[in-house]
C-alpha cells in the first residue's frame, strides 16, 4: 500500500548519480516534486522514464517550479549511471535510492510515481497522468475548494 494522499512526504536521502553527492528530498521544499522509482531492470519502466525526460520540452512553464527526480532502485550506482547515459536521459534530476528510500515510501513494485506539493504533502502515488496532476497543482488556488 503507497503512502495515501495528504500524507507528509518522507524525508529521504538522494545520491545526484551526476556526481556521487547526497542531498535530501527536503532540499526541494517550495517546488512540486514528481519522484519516480524505476530500475535499469524493469521493462515497464523504461517507457516511463522516457516520457519523463520529454516534459521539461513539452511543459516549459514547469521551469522552476518543478522537480523531475528519476530515483533508480538498481542495487548498483553504476548500472543506472551507464543506463541513463546509454539512454541521453539527462532531462531529469538522476538519483540513487537505497532501502530506506523504498521502505519510507512503501516501494514493492515499480514504476512507483509520487506527486508531492510544495508544501512537502503527497499529492498523489501509483501510475499517474503526471502532467495532469502537475497541471493541476501549478494553478493558483482561489478560495476553499470543493471536493
């Protein structure tokens, strides 16, 4: 069962696979973040990752405001190092997630898409039409809204 909507999204740490460095979820508070888990691996994933890699051309308003985080579960750095390279997927924010990673967001099958608010709140998980909930949370609020 993923983390439900509403929840507070766990702080966990990333490894940037661009350089080795570790930073924390936390580093992207005030920017909508899609995190997507995926393994070199995982056939469903690929197409997944791809798509992923299009949206910062399809959706330049995005710029800015929102973080694409492509976190592989690959029990090896350097597998998804090379896979991304031999792939060109340079277009997202490339991370290594360990086991912490996947049991604080309760990862048993991938590919796993999170939405999470500025705020730091899951907005949605699961296989998602992330455009449409990005869309979404990209629009100002006005007033209470109905549910």
């Amino acid at each position: 069962m993923l983390l439900p909507k509403g929840a507070k999204a766990p702080d966990i740490e990333l490894i940037w696979l661009a350089n080795g460095t570790s930073e924390r979820l936390s580093d992207y508070a005030g920017k909508i973040v899609v995190l997507e888990f995926w393994a070199t691996w995982c056939g469903p994933c690929q197409p997944k990752m791809a798509d992923l890699q299009s949206y910062s051309t399809k959706y330049p308003d995005w710029r800015d405001k929102v973080v694409l985080i492509a976190a592989s579960v690959d029990d090896n750095k350097d597998l998804a190092i090379k896979h991304l390279k031999a792939k060109g997927w340079d277009q997202t924010h490339n991370v290594w997630v360990g086991i912490a990673a996947k049991k604080a967001y309760q990862v048993n099958a991938i590919p796993t898409a999170y939405v999470i608010d500025r705020q730091g709140t899951i907005v949605a998980a699961g296989h998602l039409d992330i455009p449409e909930i990005v869309n979404h949370e990209l629009q100002p609020k006005q007033g209470i809204e109905a549910k």
